[in-house]
C-alpha cells in the first residue's frame, strides 16, 4: 500500500465504525503476511487520546496535570506527527474538533487531512447504551448533551486522556464545517453496503493507493462474523463496562427493532438538521 507524507485523522462519533476501518488499515498494512489479530491491530493503531503516547512523547506525567493543560501541549504532539517526512500516520480520534483559548486548534496546525465516519444517531444510541451498560433514555440523553466528555479519570478510561464530544449534532458539524482541514465524510451505512469501494475511496483522498484484491482480502479477513468469533474467542481489549462485547450487532438500521417511537421522536427532534444534511430519513 502506497503511503502520502500526512497526518489522516479517522474521525468519529463512539460507535460510528472507526475500530471496524482501523481494522481493515491494519489488515491493508500487513498485506498478504500473517494477519493480525483483532488486538494487535488496535493495540499498534494510532490513537489521538492515548495517555502512554502522550507522557511518552512529553516525558511528563499526564495525571499530575489538569486536562486544560494537557489539551495546551497536545497541538505540539499531533504537528510533531504530521511532519512532512515519513509516512501516512492514520490517526484514531473521537475528539470534536475543537479550539483552545489563544485560538489554536487543538489537534495541531501541521498539514493534515481527515476521513469522518458518521452513523445515523438512532443506531449510534442503541449501540452505545449497550457498550456502555445503560438505559437507551440514557444514551439518548448522552448523544444530546453538548457538555460530553469520554476518558481523563482513573475511573472511567485510565488510559485515555479527556476527550471533549458535545453532543453528536455539535460533533458532526465540528468535523464537517471546520475549514482548517480537508475532510471526506463516509456514512457508516455506505460502508457497511460496499466497504471495498468506500475503503478505497478513502485511501484515494488520503493520497494512497491499494490493489482492489488486496482491500477486498483486507475486508473479507474483518467481517462481522470474523471479528466477532475472534472477540469470542480471546477477548477483545476494547470491550466496554463489565466485559461488555464490542462488536455485538454491527448492522444498519437496527434501532427500528429496539427504539420506541417516542424514542425516535427525541432523537430526530434533537438531530434534525443534521440528520437531514446527511440523508437519515425520519420517522
């Protein structure tokens, strides 16, 4: 796979597919050498809130700072791997994206590109209160709250740094309208209908290349099925609250089995617009 000399940050909302596409890079990366496991695949994936990276890189104690003075030194962190030497770093990250006090943002200036994974809300709220072990009222009032925050606590996610969400209207439109960086939307649902395309649409965007046999391996080795019988079969490092199973439906449209109509109400009355920008048809 031909790399580009650029930082592509993999953007999403929780639950919106990116473990799934870091999967498939992981897969692309190894090429026909042994595939790699479903943990050693996220276990050696870039991470934008990974608390070791972040203390290794600034030889600092990340718990012994506020999290507003880790998101003033993490800018440095992200332009020091975007560097225009090297290769293609793809980059997890579930921030919004977002700007600090003296203006900068907060993932760093350097020359970047972004794919955005968007998924319909009311899929993304199932999911969600499943992996994190709560009522579905609850995710629901979680994907509308504009105060979301994941990680930065010893509690939750010891080994993530704070990340800042807003609620999943606000964490679309960040990502989508900012200007600073060029971004490719893909629709979880279009990635689900024909990963092979959308893979390879995104590897064009980021200035790569693959061999269309070799992103249709990539994606038949991290099927629903296989990585579900893998997290069976040894755990996946992942997993949610109490061992809750990371990939448990994975399909589109599953919320009209679960969500009440009231439920869907909220949801649609809360995301509306962005629903509609992005073709999720209501009601």
């Amino acid at each position: 796979m031909a790399v580009g000399p650029k930082l592509v940050w993999l953007a999403s909302y929780p639950k919106s597919g990116n473990t799934w596409f870091r999967l498939i890079l992981a897969h692309l990366a190894a090429g026909r050498g042994r595939a790699p496991t479903i943990n050693e695949a996220v276990r050696h994936s870039g991470f934008a809130a990974s608390r070791h990276a972040f203390d290794a890189a600034t030889m600092l104690d990340s718990d012994l700072l506020f999290h507003d003075d880790i998101d003033r030194l993490r800018p440095r962190l992200f332009d020091d791997i975007a560097s225009p030497a090297g290769e293609t770093s793809w980059i997890k990250v579930h921030d919004a994206y977002s700007y600090l006090a003296d203006g900068r943002p907060m993932l760093g200036v350097a020359p970047r590109a972004a794919v955005y994974l968007i998924r319909d809300p009311r899929d993304v709220a199932v999911s969600f209160a499943h992996f994190t072990n709560r009522s579905i009222d609850d995710s629901i009032d979680y994907l509308g709250s504009a105060e979301n925050k994941m990680g930065g606590d010893k509690l939750g996610s010891p080994v993530q740094l704070r990340q800042k969400l807003l609620d999943w209207s606000g964490h679309v439109e960040s990502w989508t309208r900012q200007i600073s960086v060029p971004v490719l939307t893909i629709r979880y649902e279009d990635l689900s209908a024909d990963a092979v395309r959308e893979v390879a649409r995104a590897l064009r965007f980021a200035g790569q290349r693959a061999a269309r046999e070799d992103i249709e391996r990539a994606v038949a080795n991290t099927s629903f099925e296989a990585v579900q019988r893998q997290e069976s079969e040894m755990g996946f490092v992942e997993q949610g609250p109490g061992g809750a199973a990371f990939f448990r439906a994975g399909r589109s449209g599953g919320w009209r089995d679960i969500l009440s109509a009231e439920q869907c109400r909220r949801i649609e009355a809360a995301h509306a617009p962005v629903m509609d920008r992005f073709g999720y048809a209501r009601g």
